[in-house]
C-alpha cells in the first residue's frame, strides 16, 4: 500500500473518535471516505495531513513513517470544504503561495503556477482576485494550489459541499478528470454516498472511528460487510424469510408483476424522473419498487411481485 494507516486511535474530551483505524490506499487510488456525520471522517484526514497527532497508531506514506511529521513538511495537501483560498491576493498569486515556502523562488513560482492554471482551464483568469470568481472557479483555484506542491498525497475534505446540485454534478467530473492526468495518490472525505461511488475506486464505509468496509463501489453495493453497510449505501428491503430469518433486498430487485409467492398492495407511487418508486405494503412491511417510468400502478391495487436477487452478509 502507498498510503498505510495503521491502528490510529484519537479522542476529543474523553471520548475516542478515531478507535485502533486501519486502512490502506494504493498508489494513484482515489479512496473515499464514506460515513455519517460525526462517524471520524474529517479527523482521518486531518491525521493522514499532520494536523493532528494520534494518541497510537502509524501513518507510512511510500514506505516511510510520518506520523510525527507537521503538515508543513508531510509531503501531502488538503483541499479544505472552505477552500481557504486568500481573497486579497489573485487567482495566480493564490496557487503559487504555498510554492515560496517550499524554497521556489519567484520567478519559479509563477511559472509552475502558470502550467497549473492551464491544466486545470483557468489560465485566462490567472490576473483575476478569488473573489471576482465562480465558486467551480474557486473550487479548481484551491485545487490547483494543492496540486502545484506535487503532494504525494491529496486530502479532499467535502470539496463540493459549497457549491449548488448542478455545479456539484460538473466539478465532479472536472475533479476526476483532473485527478487522473496528475494520477495523484488521494483521500476523499465525502457524506454523500452517490459522490463517493461516482468518485472513488473504493469506498470505506465508517461508522464510530472505525472502518466497517472498504471495497470498490460496486462489491460495497453488492456484497456489503453488514446491514448497517447495506443500508448505508441505498435503502435495504427487509421480508420474513421461510425459516424465520429475515431475507434483505434492493428496490431494483424487485419485480412487479412476476408470479413469485409473494402479494404486495400498493400504497403510494412516486415518479423519479426515468423511474418510479413504487410502495407496497406486504407481509406486514413496507417494500419500495423501483420500476421503468412506464409502469404505471394504482393506489390499492394488489400486484404479485418476486425477488430476483437477495442480500447475504
């Protein structure tokens, strides 16, 4: 692994946050870091940049151990939810800051600047000041700042928290983009479990200071840790099996109208767009159906329907 975390612990007012964590990044891996809020996500991240120091624990980043190193000198950067960017200074001025520190002189530092502007499409407001900008703009300012430094790792704390469902949609996939060419190392810090999947090569589930799961979108959805990662992820039907037990489904798995053993009555209907979420109440629970736009269903109706795949843990 690139990036190891190796039982990290943290505790804020007697209470752990962080509880004996371990989690690995490979190189060039976008990871994200999934969980409620509350769960430990941001103060992962601010232990992997140095800006806390865990009470037990390691963080090895390409074989070396820095867990002792400040966030000046660890060779990673954040991107903070905020961006943090400096409203007096200009959009160039902004992505060459950090670049003095690390010895660039000035001329250095504007040229390396300048090849980061045009990478990430913003050459052409390199003059403009940060707040005489978009917050997409801002957004890719902060990123290109990060970038500049050539991190070893790249932190990412809820980048897109600020900006609007439709510019959150767009930068996503900008970020990605971006991302890839660079083939940055990068730890995503995200609430939202449709941004983490789009996002991430793998998802880590975390719930209390510890990691439940850590898989790619795909095996998280399909094969999830345990209930509370089933339900973490899209909403989980739940129906008394034929031994007793509870059998446990997706809303996509269901299918109306198909001869399985099973009788729903519809109870509302809800138009998605491209889909429906059909609700039915059977065997004494509540069941969503998720069906193409074109099926149509009534209030009341008694409709037959089948599982076709089920949920194990």
């Amino acid at each position: 692994m690139f990036l190891e975390l190796s039982g990290l612990s943290k505790s804020f007012d007697g209470r752990r946050v962080i509880d004996d964590l371990t989690l690995g990044v490979n190189r060039g891996e976008v990871l994200c870091l999934l969980g409620a809020s509350g769960c430990g996500k941001t103060t992962t991240l601010r232990l992997v940049g140095g800006f806390l120091a865990p009470e037990s624990g390691r963080v090895l980043l390409d074989g070396a151990d820095v867990t002792d190193l400040g966030p000046e000198v660890r060779p990673t950067s954040t991107v903070f939810q905020s961006y943090a960017l400096f409203p007096h200074l200009t959009v160039a001025q902004n992505v060459a800051y950090g670049l003095r520190f690390s010895g660039a002189s000035r001329q250095e530092a504007h040229e390396r600047a300048a090849q980061m502007l045009e990478a990430v499409d913003l050459a052409d407001q390199a003059d403009a000041r940060v707040d005489q900008i978009s917050g997409g703009q801002r957004q890719r300012v902060a990123l290109a700042r990060s970038l500049v430094l050539d991190p070893k790792v790249l932190l990412l704390d809820e980048p897109f928290s600020n900006l609007d469902a439709n510019l959150r949609l767009r930068m996503r996939g900008e970020v990605r983009q971006i991302q890839r060419r660079f083939g940055v190392t990068t730890l995503f810090v995200t609430h939202d479990r449709e941004e983490a999947m789009a996002f991430g090569d793998r998802v880590a589930i975390m719930r209390d200071g510890r990691i439940l799961q850590a898989a790619t979108p795909r095996e998280a959805y399909d094969q999830p840790a345990d209930l509370y990662c089933a339900r973490f992820l899209g909403h989980v039907n739940e129906l008394p099996g034929p031994d007793g037990a509870s059998v446990y489904f997706r809303p996509e798995d269901v299918r109306l109208g198909a001869e399985g053993g099973l009788t729903g009555t519809v109870e509302s209907v809800t138009y998605l767009g491209g889909t429906r979420e059909v609700a039915l109440a059977a065997e004494g629970r509540r069941v969503l159906a998720r069906v193409p736009a074109d099926q149509t269903y009534a209030k009341g109706m008694e409709v037959p329907f089948d599982i076709a795949r089920t949920i194990s843990f």
